[in-house]
C-alpha cells in the first residue's frame, strides 16, 4: 500500500490543498488548520452552518497568505500580531488566539454576509486532543479533535458502489476532507488498524471518524444539490458503539515522531485491531 493523497486545509472549514510531500510534527500536517473563521463572540463557524466557506481558497505565501473567493478582490494575511488575542470556542475547548487585524476581518464578514473574526492558531495558543482516546497531552490545533485522519481508496470504492447500487450517484474522496489517503484494493482495512507507518512515523488510528453533514456538500461551492453519500453510510457504516455514533468514515490518527510524508510512501501496518469497530447490521 502506498500513499495516493496528501491535503491540508490551511483555513478550517474552506479549501483542501493538495500537496506533494509534507512535514508531519506532533500537530500533524505541517499548516493545516492553523486559522478559524469565528463569531465576533468567539464561536466557531464551520461549514456546517455557513455552507460558503467551501468557496474561499488559501494560497500559501513565504511571508503572507492570499485567500480567493470567486468574483472577489484577493485578500494577503500577514501573520498576526501576537498581543492581539481573544478567546475563541471550538468543540467545548477554549483556545486563547492570534487575531487578524480589523481591515482583513471586515473583507471576510463582507464576503460571508456575516460579522466574523479571522482567529490563528500561533506559538501561543494551546489545545490537546481527547485523554479518552490515548491522546493525552497530545497538542493538536484547529481540527475537530484528532490531528491526522487517514482514508482508504478500497473503502472510498466500496461506499460508492453501495450509492451507484442505489442509483444515488458517487462521490469524491475530498467530502470527508483527509489528511492521508492509502491506496488499496481493500474495503475498510483500516478498521482493524491500531498503527501504521509512513516515512518512519508511527500513526496512532486512535478513533473512527463520525461524519456530519459536510459530507453532503460539494467541497468547492459548498451546495448541497449534489449526490449525497449519507444514505450509503447509513446502510452499511453505522457505528454500533455508543461512544462513537452514527455514519463512520476514516480513522483519526495521532502521530508518535516527526518527519517528512511523500506522495508515493509505503504504507505499512505495524499494529493492528481484530476485532474491528462494531458496526450495526442491516
């Protein structure tokens, strides 16, 4: 097995970035996630209610950030002032961020047609992933709880030909939005993967990924009037255990070392899980 897919996502929530190779540290991708769209309360905003984010494209920079969204003048982020922070909320966590300066926050309320502060995840900021997962003080940043999530083509195949079975279409491995996709033949191998490793580095698969209605929108518009693989994960990938309900789709990963990931790495299995995930019968 190899690696097919590499992407990170510079700006919760919008553009994924393909890239060729990537530093892995204990954060996970190098870049991915460090920025957060936020009510001027400091609440995080996702896709999930403001289906546009999915328009706005990141274009790394050596000193700056150019963020794109179609039709609209380009907008250059320079790094944040570190004095100028707030507290935002993401997932029940408070985060103590960098925040972007006011002219940069007005451009991103006027492209969303809604008041919003554009928050950094800096040197200063803190956030650690679940204790309940084996992740104890692990630091992650913006990401939903885990710093890595890894996919499989093989189980990406087998999710479509449950949808195509149905007459419900098919879609792409970038609505559920991976850090790492394994090219394999195999359907759901990674359910009975504790570890693996990639260019050296041990990946943790600490958790199956329960998906949310992201999964539903195209990933560059943000519509949702387009083949919706819910129905197939409801038939064949509903979690049977309650500590992790609904659809599943991928595993997080922790990483345990630092290194460099490439397009074309072997992957290997070095730990793994028999007994699977408990799934519900149909």
């Amino acid at each position: 097995m190899r690696v097919s897919g590499l992407f990170i996502y510079p700006l919760k929530s919008a553009r994924g970035i393909a890239v060729e190779s990537s530093t892995v540290d204990a954060f996970g991708l190098l870049g991915d996630r460090r920025m957060m769209i936020v009510e001027p309360s400091g609440r995080s905003i996702t896709q999930r209610e403001m289906q546009d984010l999915a328009r706005i494209e990141i274009e790394p920079h050596t000193d700056f950030l150019r963020l794109k969204m179609d039709g609209r003048d380009n907008l250059d982020i320079s790094p944040p002032r570190s004095g100028n922070r707030m507290d935002v909320d993401i997932w029940k966590t408070i985060v103590n961020a960098a925040i972007a300066d006011e002219p940069a926050n007005a451009t991103l309320s006027e492209w969303l047609g809604h008041s919003v502060k554009l928050v950094f995840f800096d040197g200063l900021a803190e956030r650690t992933a679940s204790a309940e997962w084996g992740a104890a003080g692990s630091p992650v940043t913006f990401t939903d709880g885990f710093q890595i999530l890894v996919t499989t083509t093989g189980s990406l195949s087998a999710l479509n030909a449950d949808l195509n079975a149905h007459g419900e279409g098919s879609v792409g491995m970038e609505r559920f939005r991976p850090n790492i996709v394994v090219d394999c033949d195999e359907e759901w191998p990674e359910d009975k993967w504790a570890a693996i490793e990639i260019g050296g580095i041990r990946l943790d698969l600490v958790k199956p990924c329960s998906r949310c209605i992201m999964t539903t929108q195209d990933q560059l518009t943000g519509s949702r009037d387009v083949p919706d693989p819910m129905p197939a994960m409801g038939r064949i990938r509903m979690s049977a255990d309650r500590r992790v309900p609904g659809p599943l789709f991928g595993w997080n990963a922790v990483p345990r070392g630092e290194g460099i990931i490439a397009i074309g790495d072997n992957v290997n299995v070095i730990e793994r899980r028999p007994e699977g995930w408990a799934l519900k019968r149909r």
